[in-house]
C-alpha cells in the first residue's frame, strides 16, 4: 500500500483518527517521522505525550514542533520517509497563545507540503460540529482551525473523517467524493 502525497485525518476527540493514521505511516516501510505538536505545559499534558510516545512502535523517529512546523516540514520533507503530524489544532492552539500572524503561519504550511518529497499524513480535530463556544478566544479558534481544514481539505489528495474509530473517505486519491 502506498500513501498518496497529502492525506488529511480529521475526527473528534478520542475518534481514533490518530491511531488510524499511524497505521496508514506503518504500513510503509519504516523508517517513520512523526512530527508532534503538543506542549507539556502541565502535569496532564506531559503525561498524554510521554503516553503518546511509549506506544509508538519502535521505527518512528519523533520530531517536537510545537510552533516551527513549516520549518520542520521543509527540513525533513526533502527525505522520502512518510511524515505524520500530530495534530494541527494543538499546532494552532500554540500560535494563537503565541500570538503569532495566522495567516503567515499557514501560508508557509502550505509551502513545505507542496515542496515535500515524503508522504505527508496530518491529524486534526474537528471542532466546529459542536455548540457555539461562549467566548471569543475560542469561537476564533474554531473558526480559525476550520479555515485551515478547507485550505489543506481542497489540496489534500485524500482526507478521512474518522467516527468511533471507524474512517470515512470524504476524498480519496483521485480527487473524488466519498
């Protein structure tokens, strides 16, 4: 099996959305790259990616990218190995923190993916199916994380919308609706 050039995986949280696509990484040959996002900023935090961590088969090759994930990506991409992100909305939490130009941010994104010569798999949350959020900072955020799922949706090869551990093809390969 081989992965098309951009796959995007989309679900809600404990969709099994990353767990599925770590197992669309490990069915290529390893070695894997596994670019994470995530920020141990309390005690909780810390134990989810030391979890994270301690269940990935041996073969991947972890790369922490909590704001610098164009950088990465462009740094890395130029290798064949397949590349999971895990997760763009923790990637966006941070630069929203950060107080950092969104737009910049995902206009360089979309930069290191396009220039990429790995197989690129990313993960993110589906926030926008839920109730309005009550306060500005997160309405912004959901509307900011669904801005960023249609940019990557309209230039991914494939995306998956992953319900109860289950995925559903919303494009596959050649560009067509599931």
């Amino acid at each position: 099996m081989s992965l098309p050039p951009l796959t995007l995986v989309l679900g809600g949280a404990r969709s099994g959305k990353s767990r599925h696509a770590e197992a669309l990484v490990t069915a290529m040959p390893a070695p894997w790259r596994y670019v994470a996002t995530g920020q141990a900023l309390d005690a909780e935090m810390e134990e989810r990616i030391a979890l994270h961590r301690a269940q990935r088969a041996v073969g991947w090759i972890t790369v922490d990218a909590p704001l610098e994930l164009p950088e990465v990506l462009e740094r890395i991409g130029k290798a064949p190995p397949p590349i999971l992100v895990d997760c763009l909305t923790l990637w966006l939490t941070n630069l929203m923190l950060g107080e950092r130009d969104l737009a910049e941010a995902f206009d360089r994104l979309e930069e290191a993916l396009q220039a990429s010569r790995a197989p690129i798999v990313l993960v993110s949350n589906e926030v926008g199916l839920g109730i309005v959020p009550d306060n500005a900072l997160a309405r912004r955020f959901r509307d900011e994380a669904g801005r960023l799922h249609q940019r990557l949706a309209a230039r991914a090869d494939r995306v998956l919308f992953v319900v109860a551990g289950l995925p559903m093809v919303v494009r596959d390969a050649a560009g067509s609706a599931g």
